[in-house]
C-alpha cells in the first residue's frame, strides 16, 4: 500500500499534501525515564485497591444512608419490621452498579456520565426494596423513611463518587500515580497517541517509549518525543524493566500473525492490551459486534446529519433559543447599554461564517473592541500561518488570546479590549446575541464553532477532514470547546473533536456539553 496514502487516512496533525514544511523542527526524543510507579497512592488509585475502594465506599455511605434514613443508630437497632426491608437497599444498589458496567476501569470517566445510571440504580432498587416490604408485610415500608432513604442513598453514591474521582484526577494530573504504557508502531498514529497521553495526565497512562521493527522518521511523524525502545522482539525485557501496566497497539510495519501473537504474549505477561483500529475515522459508539462461525464482524450505524433525529434537535434548538431571547430580554437591554457606553459605535459585530453545508451567514457578537478588522487586520492572522505552515500543534503555546492584539502586536499598549468587553469575554457573554443565529435557523445551541469564508477555504485542502464539520450548523458552544480547545488552540484537535461530535451524537451528549458549558462560563478562559 502506498504510504502516502495511509498518512492522509491516519494523520490529523500534519498538512496531508505537499512537502513537508522546511521550517518546521521536530521534537526530539526525551530521555528515557522510568515508568514504574510505587508506594500505597499508586496501590490506592491505580492498582489493585481502586477495585476496593470504589464499591466499600459505596457501600458504607450507602449503609449510612439507610441509617440516617432511619433516625442514626438509635432507629438501626430499634427497626420496626415494617422498615427492615430498607436493609436491602445497599446490597441491591451495589449490584444494580455492578450489571451497570460502574465498577470497571475506565480511561477517563466524567462525572456526568455516571449520573443517569446512578440514578436509575438506586431507583430501581428503592422501587424493589418497597416491592420486598409489600411481599413480606403486606405493605411498602414507612413512606417517609422510604423516600429518605432513596434521597440520602442518591446524594451518598454520588457524593462518593464525585469525591473518588477528584481524587484519581488530581493525582493522575500530578503524575502521582499512572501505568506506564508501551506503543506499538512509531509512525503517525502512534507518535500521535503518544503526544495526547503527554498532554492530557488525567487518562492515568504515561507513555514510556515505542516498539516497532521499522519505525519512521521523526520528521515524518511531526516529532517523536518518546524513545523508541526496540522491536516487538524486545517486549518481554522492556515489560520487565519498565514496569509496563498497559500497550496500545498502533498502525506499524509488524505483520497482523506477530501483532496476534504479541497481545497473547502481553496477556500472559498480565500487561492490558489497547488497540486503535484501522478504520478509527468510521467508528463511533453504535458499533455492533457479531461473529459468523468464529469470525468476529463489526457492523457500522452512522448518524445521518440529514434524518429526522437532527430535524427534532434544530426544533428544540429554535424553540429554547427563542424561550432563553424572551427571558433574558432584560439582560440584553443592559448588555446593549454599557456595550454602546463603552465602545462609542454599533452594539453588535456582525461577520460572515461558513455553516451547515458551506453555506454563508452572518454571525452575531457583542461588541467587546474598539476599531474594526479592516483597520486593526484579523486578530488571528499569525495563528492562521501557523496552521497552514503545519505548525498546529504547537501554536496554542505561542500566541496570546484570541483578540487580544492587532495581528503581529504584543504590546499590551494595543490591547483593543474595553473594560467591558474584558468582562463579557471572560463570561462568554459576548455570544449571547448568536441566540439569534440560532433561532433564525443558521446555528445551533451545540456544534463546531463557525469559521470565516477565508479561513474555511485555506484550511479545507490542508487539515483533514475540516470539510465534514460542515456536515451539520455551527454551534453556540461544541465538544471542542468544553474539553478545552477554544480561541487559538490546535486547530487538528478540534476538528478531530468537531468530528467525534457529528459521528456519536445523541440528544444525551448535548446535555452533557451544555452542563459542561454551565460549569465553564465563569472560567477565565479567552
């Protein structure tokens, strides 16, 4: 197969035509370091204790909530029989989370993804224990302790929770604790696992190096910053100098019987295993799985940007934004006044942005600087280079803010922000007016952030697969945008992340981002 070809299917952080850039340095590998993490943090959060720890804390708080429900020790060792069946409520609880999948390890669960099986867990199990009492008495247990319990058993398990995985968070992020992982494959894709595992400690895995039999360039793959250790033939040593916990398998030149052949070996090496499948760009979370005979098949749902599913979420769009424009009218009206105070022209800054399909539309924002583009040049306008001249991954570290400066100017003296603007940046006020947008049918509440005509038309041909963000309307806020990537950040990590959005969308993803949009809106983040 022609190389070439694989790269413009794998890469997302190189231009996928032309020359490499000749200005562009590749990092170098680091040092080789030691992967193993020791001591009763690492025991706790990350090995054998985790599988402990979660399930004893839950049901300790949960004992203590049925025992609060009961009125403390006093109603515990004094239970009437008609409120006995309580006692079942944490056992039935622990094992309706259990069947839920809640005790497994996962890379990097957020809190809000455990709140609907949370919830219907505990449920279901205050709904059976009542069932148990009208079995066993005749009758459901006392309706007050039965409700208290329910509600004191939901705050337990979540606060638990919530509190845990801080906890595993703070000290992943810390690199207090981890598992050293080992890459199989130093070209594009593992070279590009590599430096997303660096930058993001709270998945808990730290690489430590590459193997593969003929690994490619650094050059070629944009930078490699971890060393490449050997080959698959060195596996056995490395597990056992390194402390290897975890290997993902990445696109290499080793032959599919010898990459099988290793995942057996990793397996009775009790190492865990991690594949990142060849076709990544086309799965989504409603893979299907079957086998015919012993032969594994996977069937592919893909979401349709055109069906009846995305015709309900632009009605619900249109419908709250008009409900949120009517209630906040009051907050626009004092928005408007300080803004024309404080700027001296129009309230609203209005720019063409390229939407669903690559249709054009005008997009609205308060006003938050003096001046105009035309006057000033586009804010971003090195930032663009950056990207054209394949230097996206590194931009987010050499520029300031978005907005902050005339093109090319670091002068604090040329800030064009006012007073106010400042203040609505910093609460993402200044896009209340795409409210608008999105009740006149050109944006949604959630979706990729649009960008201007010029820019869409550069970065298209150079940044894979930034057309298909167009496959639905921009958005207010995006998937992008709560994990972190906003203003002048890695443009091929938002388009991956704009990407994931279209291909697992749902209704229940969309308000887990306007949550996480919430939480962020009084972040300091420009």
């Amino acid at each position: 197969m022609d190389p070439r070809h694989i790269t413009r299917q794998t890469s997302g952080t190189l231009p996928l035509s032309g020359p490499l850039p000749a200005t562009r340095e590749a990092p170098q590998p680091q040092a080789l370091r030691s992967g193993v993490f020791s001591g009763p943090l690492q025991w706790l959060l990350e090995g054998p204790g985790w599988g402990v720890l979660r399930p004893a804390t839950d049901f300790v708080l949960l004992c203590a909530g049925v025992a609060l429900a009961l009125g403390g020790v006093h109603g515990v060792l004094h239970v009437s029989e008609g409120r006995a069946p309580l006692f079942a409520l944490p056992p039935l609880v622990m094992l309706l989370l259990y069947l839920r999948g809640l005790y497994r390890t996962r890379l990097r669960a957020l809190v809000l993804d455990g709140v609907a099986p949370v919830v219907s867990a505990v449920s279901v199990a205050a709904m059976t224990v009542a069932m148990l009492g009208l079995f066993v008495n005749g009758h459901i247990p006392n309706q007050n302790a039965w409700v208290r319990a329910w509600l004191f058993a939901l705050l337990a398990v979540g606060a638990g929770r919530v509190t845990l995985s801080f906890a595993q968070r703070l000290a992943r992020s810390r690199r207090l604790v981890g598992k050293p992982v080992l890459i199989m494959g130093a070209g594009m894709v593992g070279s590009q696992v590599a430096r997303r595992l660096e930058s993001h400690p709270e998945y808990g895995l730290v690489p430590i190096g590459f193997l593969d039999d003929d690994p490619r360039s650094i050059a070629e793959v944009g930078g490699r910053e971890m060393p490449v250790l050997g080959t698959v033939e060195n596996l056995d040593e490395t597990v056992e100098q390194m402390g290897v916990r975890n290997l993902i398998v990445a696109f290499s030149s080793v032959a599919d019987a010898r990459v099988s052949r290793l995942i057996q070996r990793c397996q009775e090496l009790g190492v865990e295993v991690s594949v990142v499948p060849r076709m990544f760009d086309t799965i989504n979370n409603r893979v299907g799985y079957d086998t015919v005979g012993g032969l594994p098949l996977m069937s592919f749902t893909t979401v349709n940007p055109k069906g009846v599913q995305f015709a309900l979420k632009h009605a619900i769009d249109r419908v709250l934004a008009g409900i949120v424009l009517l209630l906040a009218s009051p907050l626009f009206l004092i928005l408007t006044i300080a803004v024309k105070l404080s700027t001296g022209g129009p309230v609203l800054f209005r720019q063409p942005r390229i939407g669903l399909d690559g249709h054009e539309f005008e997009m609205l924002k308060f006003r938050t600087m003096r001046g105009t583009p035309d006057e000033h040049g586009e804010n971003d306008a090195n930032w663009a280079e950056q990207v054209l001249s394949g230097d996206d991954d590194t931009v987010y570290s050499s520029f300031v803010p978005s907005g902050v400066h005339a093109a090319g100017v670091k002068d604090d003296a040329d800030d064009r922000r006012t007073g106010v603007g400042r203040l609505l940046r910093r609460m993402s006020l200044d896009e209340l007016p795409q409210l608008w947008n999105v009740f006149n049918g050109d944006m949604s509440l959630i979706g990729p952030r649009p960008e201007r005509a010029s820019y869409v038309r550069r970065f298209e041909p150079v940044v894979y697969r930034y057309g298909d963000r167009h496959r639905v309307k921009s958005g207010i806020t995006g998937w992008a945008q709560v994990n972190g990537l906003r203003g002048q950040t890695s443009l091929a990590e938002r388009v991956e992340l704009d990407n994931y959005y279209i291909a697992h969308w749902s209704l229940g993803l969309d308000l887990k981002i306007l949550a996480l949009t919430v939480g962020a809106l009084f972040r300091h983040v420009e």
